[in-house]
C-alpha cells in the first residue's frame, strides 16, 4: 500500500511523503523533493527522446538509390537533426545548471568542438578529394553529436 500526500516545508519547498507499508505492517515515510522528480524525468524523457530519434533516422533517413547526392542530402539531415537535439539538450541545461556548472560545461563545449571537428577530418582523410569525401566528414560529425548528445544527457541533465 502507498499512501501519498503533500505536505509543504517551511523553508518554501514542497515535498511528497510515500506512505508504504513494509513487511510487518508498520509505515516508512519516503520524502522526495518535487524539484529532483521533475529533474529527473527530463533524463529519463530525454533518454527516449534520443532512442527515438536514433531509431526514426535509421529507419527512414537513407540515401535513396545511393546517388552521392542523394547520400549527402541524407547525412547532412542526419547530421541537422542530432546538431538541432544538442542544441536543445543544452538550452534546457542552461536552465538546470547552476551558473559555476554552467561555466565549466562551456569550456567544455568549446574543447568539443575542436574534437568533433579534428576526428571528421581525421577520419574522412583518405577520401579527400574524392566524391565521397563530404559524405564522410558529414558522417562522423553526426555521429560525435550524436555521441555528445547521450552524453550531456547522461552526465549533466537531472
């Protein structure tokens, strides 16, 4: 049996206390803060949203009849739509960091973009000059967001 009821504290915060009865009848009281609930959810919603999103671009982004046009448009939508879910993640961080994390995650960011940019061009090297050159950079841009996305996620969103 859970018993749910909200009680307020006097230091302004709300709070919900779980009621549940243990094994020999008796009641243990459970405090959760609101605030770390919500926070919370928006991890786990996030996690889905990206699973998703994963999942939609795999399915039916494809580089139709193979053209290298075609493979391009593809992975620049690819690449659009992971860029576009960052930038989303972080705007959201912004609003759950405290202004110290805040600074550190932006120095971070900055150091990333040197990363995300050094491994495309490391990676799409050998096909410089080639037509499938823009393909590949493209390709490990989308798939460093990609990666950074779950990672901000996972690391800094509460």
């Amino acid at each position: 049996k859970v018993d749910t009821k909200t009680i307020t504290n006097n230091e302004t915060s709300t709070e919900i206390v779980d009621t549940k009865t243990v094994a020999n009848n008796e009641t243990s009281p459970e405090i959760i803060n609101k605030e770390d609930e919500e926070k919370k959810s928006y991890k786990e919603e996030y996690l889905k949203k990206l699973d998703s999103l994963d999942e939609y671009l795999k399915t039916s982004v494809n580089g139709g009849s193979g053209t290298t046009i075609e493979m391009k448009e593809a992975e620049n939508t690819r690449y659009k739509s992971w860029d576009d879910m960052l930038n989303e993640i972080y705007n959201l961080l912004k609003t759950q960091l405290t202004e110290d994390e805040m600074k550190k995650l932006q120095e971070e960011e900055i150091e990333w973009i040197n990363y995300r940019d050094e491994t495309a061009k490391n990676e799409s090297k050998e096909f410089e000059g080639g037509t499938i050159y823009p393909i590949m950079y493209t390709s490990s841009l989308t798939k460093t967001t990609k990666n950074r996305c779950y990672e901000l996620v996972n690391n800094y969103m509460k």
